[in-house]
C-alpha cells in the first residue's frame, strides 16, 4: 500500500510478535508505503487479561499470561510464562503441595497411603539433643533410672543392650531409629504420642 497524497495518517504500531504497542501520528509521504510494524486499522478494545496482537490482516484477542509462573504437570518443574496465548498444555498454574503428587486431569493429588505419609512425616522429624530428649522425657513424667530398669527387662540381650547405649550414650536422636520403636513400647505410648513428645522436645 502507497500513499496517494501526503497526509498526517494515526498508525497503530505492533512488535516482533505482532502485539500491540501503541499509536502515533504519522506523515505518510506520497509513494512510499507505512512505516514497519504498524497498521491503519483501529485495534480492538482493551480486554483484561487478553493482549491485542496483528496476525497480518486483523487484530485479534488472545490470552496474556507472561511473567505467570507455572507448573509442569510432567515433572512439576517450575517456569515464567514467556509467551502470548493460553497456557500450554502439560502446564498449570497450581502449585503442588508436595514433590509426591501427580497430576489428575485437573487437580494434583497424593496418592500415597496414610501410612506412607506418616513414614514420611517422622523420616522429616529433626534430631533431638540430648537435653532436647531427656527433658522431653522428663516433662512426660519419666526418670532416666525408670526407663534404665525397664530396658534391662527385655529378654533379648543384643536387643537390651542396643536399646541401653542408645538411651545412654547417644548424644543426639532419630525419630526412626528402631531404638525408639523399643523405648515406645517399653513406654507403653503409641506412635503419635512418641510424635507428640517429639514436638514438643523440638522447643527445648
């Protein structure tokens, strides 16, 4: 297209992509065509969350998620959206809670059991110190000589004499260890006490 006549004309001025950047008035001299990235037609409105974009003969609407980050539904790698359109497929904007979960059509789900969670729960438990675990012991309502007396009740020698230089010479402890599985029972406390003691050692 060539001007017939010099004239001042309003252009509309796109980028590389196409999307829109603006308007300026423009001298449009007489045989010489437009000036690059730029069009006659009047863009669409302004829409929230759409982006006006020139596919070479119309404006058209499209989505505008740039800079949104996102998740892969694969991998649950995280990325910034650097493109103009929907959202592509095998990405969501749903952060997923945990690196355990999958993808399900439209949401991400555990499927781990309730015991699997929980084994993975205490596995996260930090070390406690030994102070941190006698106190604990201590605001629990148990002597160090009780527990002592009850360990020497087991009947399995390498089992009672594990389960001693655990309690007495260990200077920190696991919540997995099975030394503590051993010291639950001899307590006659269940798991979720012991987690429960756990927790409350961790503030000592």
């Amino acid at each position: 297209m060539f001007a017939e006549e010099t004239k001042i004309v309003r252009l509309y001025s796109f980028d590389s992509l196409g999307i829109y950047c603006g308007n300026f008035d423009y001298k449009w001299e007489v045989g010489t065509g437009l000036a690059a990235n730029s069009t006659l037609v009047v863009p669409l409105e302004f829409q929230e969350g759409f982006v006006r974009v020139w596919n070479g003969e119309a404006w058209q609407q499209k989505e505008d998620h740039r800079e949104k980050t996102v998740y892969s539904t694969l991998d649950q790698t995280e990325s910034k959206v650097d493109y103009v359109g929907k959202i592509k497929d095998e990405f969501t904007e749903l952060k997923p809670n945990s690196h355990f979960e999958v993808w399900n059509d439209n949401d991400w789900l555990d499927l781990r059991t309730e015991e699997e969670k929980l084994a993975y729960k205490r596995s996260q438990y930090p070390k406690l110190t030994r102070y941190q675990f006698m106190r604990g012991l201590i605001e629990m309502g148990f002597k160090s000589l009780d527990i002592e007396a009850q360990i020497l009740l087991i009947e399995d020698e390498f089992t009672r004499e594990l389960t001693m230089i655990g309690f007495k010479d260990a200077t920190n402890f696991v919540r997995t260890d099975p030394s503590i599985d051993v010291m639950r029972d001899l307590l006659g406390k269940t798991d979720e006490e012991i987690d429960e003691f756990w927790e409350l050692s961790m503030t000592f």
